[in-house]
C-alpha cells in the first residue's frame, strides 16, 4: 500500500524520512493532489540508470529503423584493425 502523506508533514521531516526505504517511495500531496516524491537515493539511481539504458535502446532501435549508422563488413574490420 502506497505511504502518503500532506506536505505538511514535512514540518517533522524526521518521521516523513524514516518511512522511505528501497521500492517504498513517500508520496506527498498538496491541497489533497499529489504533488512530490521522496524516494531512497539507491532507487533514485537504480531508475535514473534504467533511464538512460532505456534511452539508448530507443535510440539503437530506430537506428535499425532508419537504416542510420551502419556499418560495412569493411568498416568493422577497419576499426578492429586499429
């Protein structure tokens, strides 16, 4: 079950910080909407990491697509050669 809580909380950020740990996120609302999220730094990097991995698949993929940034059999043997 998702831990929210009101900004407000935040006055006692002491509580607000023991309630977050890896995969279990606090989410704060504002005027009853949800507004921010604390995560766990070690979260925070595991998703900035999937990111930018993902990115890169987005990007390798519609180079596939397009037919951009291929390589020749010659050209591969040239840069192995090196």
């Amino acid at each position: 079950m998702p831990n929210i809580k009101p900004v407000s909380d935040l006055r006692n950020y002491n509580e607000v910080l023991r309630d977050i740990s890896v995969g279990e996120p606090v989410f704060l609302t504002k005027n009853g909407r949800g507004r921010y999220v604390i995560i766990d730094i070690a979260e925070y990097q595991k998703q900035e990491a999937t990111m930018k991995l993902l990115s890169k698949l987005a990007e390798a993929e519609k180079a596939i697509k397009t037919g951009d940034e291929w390589l020749t059999t010659a050209d591969v043997k040239a840069e192995l050669e090196v």
